[in-house]
C-alpha cells in the first residue's frame, strides 16, 4: 500500500472541514475539523533539507511519541528475556507482564496484544457479542476516526457518534438519547457499549475528569451497558490527575493501555478487565492474528515501561507547557496558547498569521532556512504535524530533553522573527 492510498482527497476533505461544528476552546473558538495528516505530513518530514553552512543539523523530532526508541536498559533486558510459546500460555515474562499490569490497573486480569488498535477492537467484539449490535463513541475519538472502522468491518458492530467537547468529555444527556431503549424493536440495534479515550489526541491530550467517569458508569450501569477506556495515553492523565491508574480505571469494565508511546516500550499494548473477559479476549486475540510465540522479548521491554517510565511522565508534562510558554513570548504575536488545553504531554496551538498555514509552519520549522545557523548557532529542525484546522501539534516524550525543547522555542520564535521580516516586506 502506498503513501497517496491512505490520504484524504482534497475536495472531500475540504467538503468535511467546511461542514464541521465549532468547539469552544476556553472562550476562544478554533473550527475543529477532524483530520490529521498522520500519512502526508510522516512522509515529507524526512525529507532532504538544506544546508547554509557546515555544522551539523540537530533534529528535535515532535510528531508523536510513538517515535521512541528503546534505551540500553530495555534492550538489555529484551536481549535477556525468559522465553516461552505464549500462545500456549508459557513465556514467563509475558505471564508476569500481564500480572503486573492488571495489579497496577485495578483489573482482574490483562493480556498482552500486539497493537493499541488491535486491543481495543478485542474490546469491542467482546462487549458487543453479536453482529448488528451497537456502541457509542465521541465523535472525535481515535477509536471512530483513525481505526479504519474495524468494528464495522471485522466486527460487524454498529457505530453511533455523541458530540465530543472541548474537554474530551461528551453531554450524558445526548448519551442517553442515543442509547436505544425501544429494543427489541425489530428496526433497532442495540446499544451495547460506551467507549472513552484518556487522554484524549485529537484535542491535545486532555485529561477526563474522574467526576465525569462515575457519572458515565452510573448512566451505563441504568441501561446496562458496559465502559471501554482507549487509554493508550492512560499513564500521562494518573500523573497529571496525580493518582493511581486503578482510581481511573474503577469507572470502566475494559481498559486499553499503549506500552509504545510515552512509555518508550517498541510495540505492544495491555488490554485488562475481568477474568471472563480477558479468557475471552485469548480467543479474540487468536483469531485476529494477534497471537505470538516467544513474545517474552517484546513483553520484557512493557516491563521496564509499565513499571519505572510512568515516574518520568511529568518531565513530559513541563517541557510541553515549557514551549507553550515561549510560544506565547515570541514576536510577533503570531501563535495562540490555550493554556487550559495543556494538562499532558501535548501541545496544540495555532498559527494566525495571513498566509501562513498549519502545514507551511511544519515545513519551515522542519528546514534549516538562510540565516538560522547565525541566528541559532546551528541548523535545527523541528518536526511537527499540522493538526486540526488552524493549528499545529507538538507532541512530548523521553527522547526529548529540556535542552531540545528550548531549542525548538528559539526555532519557533525564528519562524516567527522571519515571517515578520517578510510580511514587512511585502507591504
């Protein structure tokens, strides 16, 4: 499959933005449309740049923190790992990984898949046990818009949308009205589960109010539905809530949690909920490819991830709100903060500057341009993804040090310092 079959045409995609709904952001208003240009914005970030002189060229890379790299004690303990055939149950160091989590979830039992997507459609299938049955998801959820549907095409689990707000959260009042109470009724599906993501991506990795979470299990357990976390960035919101992941978790019956992303772990995500479910979610997870033989070396870095990278999280956190910070002393004015929006990892701001677009700002951060290695001291690129519409997103992890952040803001207020430059030019 190449790169041009998984992007968005251009006319549709303009059509979706033009028809998007607003989304407060704290008084402030961004038209939030629900596109992010995973595929088209990875391919042209390693792409050659120039050079206006000798030294060397830094990168400082801010796409994602899925783009860790396991670190020499990972490896370590990867290359030494206790093996066994875990599909038939016996690698050691799967069988503890999987022990660990679920004590740290709050959980009866976890279980080992290979991929957040994979983990979370386990979920599914097992939530909504027959086909034509029905869950509810924020609109704006990485579950309904990045996971190619699978519920629908492998499932055959019906989707309906509530309104995601700006918080992550959504309107219980509209859960209720889209749950079906006239089941059985021949014309209806029926409405089996309620899927939430925390920390939410699409809206810069915001933290769900543990308030909002028992609300929604009380509403769930009236109708007798049963709650999916999409935790791939669980970790990040225990530390910026400041409590246990098991304090969480107690409002959810399943939880999917990524060990790749912050955690720094190469692959792999826990999917944890009762005993039934997880013996269930063997055969789940069999069928869909999912079951691997001497995984205990892939299982041994989630080890390391699960148990020492959480308590590094929060230097993930001040970094991100670090830049933010800077971005708001850069002159001219031209990047707008909504401070109430960074809790986490995730920095999403926007670029209003006439002519200057999400994507045009990516490409001139991602380039060493005339001048910078004067100005900076050496060329620097800074990649980053254009985001929603209007703005830009940075996003935090362990390969990015204190030092790498303040260069990325010096980047960014010379983008700005440049763009001045030129539209006095200009006039």
């Amino acid at each position: 499959m190449t790169f041009n079959a998984l992007c968005i045409p251009t006319r549709a995609l303009t059509r979706y933005i033009k028809c998007r709904p607003i989304l407060p952001l704290n008084r402030r208003c961004f038209a939030v449309s629900a596109v992010r240009l995973y595929y088209e914005a990875a391919r042209t970030a390693g792409r050659p740049v120039g050079r206006t002189g000798s030294s060397p060229v830094r990168t400082v890379d801010l796409r994602s923190d899925t783009v860790t790299a396991p670190g020499a004690e990972m490896r370590r303990a990867m290359a030494e790992a206790q093996v066994g055939d875990d599909v038939f149950g016996e690698d050691p160091t799967v069988n503890e990984l999987q022990k660990i989590a679920a004590d740290i979830f709050g959980m009866e039992a976890a279980l080992f898949v290979p991929t957040g997507t994979m983990s979370n459609l386990i979920a599914v299938m097992l939530h909504c046990r027959e086909r034509g049955d029905e869950m509810i998801v924020g609109d704006l959820s990485h579950l309904h818009m990045y996971e190619q549907g699978g519920s629908a095409q492998l499932a055959g689990v019906h989707s309906t949308t509530v309104t995601t707000l700006a918080d992550g959260t959504f309107d219980l009042d509209q859960l209720d009205s889209k749950i079906r109470h006239g089941y059985p009724d021949p014309h209806y599906p029926r409405s089996r589960l309620v899927c939430v993501e925390n920390t939410h991506n699409i809206l810069g990795g915001r933290v769900l109010p543990l308030s909002f979470l028992q609300e929604l299990r009380s509403v769930a357990e009236t109708y007798g539905l049963a709650v999916h976390m999409d935790g791939a960035r669980l970790m990040n919101a225990a530390v910026a809530l400041g409590v246990r992941p098991s304090v969480i978790l107690q409002h959810c019956h399943s939880v999917s949690a990524c060990l790749s992303k912050g955690l720094g772990a190469p692959a792999g995500s826990m999917l944890a909920g009762s005993q039934d479910f997880i013996q269930r979610a063997v055969r789940a997870r069999k069928a869909l490819g999912g079951g691997m033989r001497q995984s205990g070396i892939l299982a041994a870095a989630g080890k390391i991830a699960l148990k020492e990278m959480p308590a590094r999280l929060g230097e993930d956190h001040r970094n991100a709100r670090s830049f933010a910070k800077a971005l708001t002393q850069c002159s001219p004015p031209i990047y707008q903060v909504d401070w109430s929006t960074i809790e986490t990892n995730i920095v999403r701001f926007g670029v209003r500057a006439p002519g200057l677009s999400p994507t045009a700002f990516c490409d001139l951060m991602g380039e060493v341009s005339q001048g910078e290695e004067e100005a900076l001291g050496q060329g620097l690129r800074v990649l980053m993804f254009p985001h929603v519409q209007g703005t830009v997103r940075a996003v935090w992890h362990l390969d990015i040090s204190e030092e790498d952040t303040q260069l990325a803001a010096k980047k960014a207020q010379f983008v700005a310092q440049r763009y001045g430059s030129e539209s006095k030019r200009g006039r």
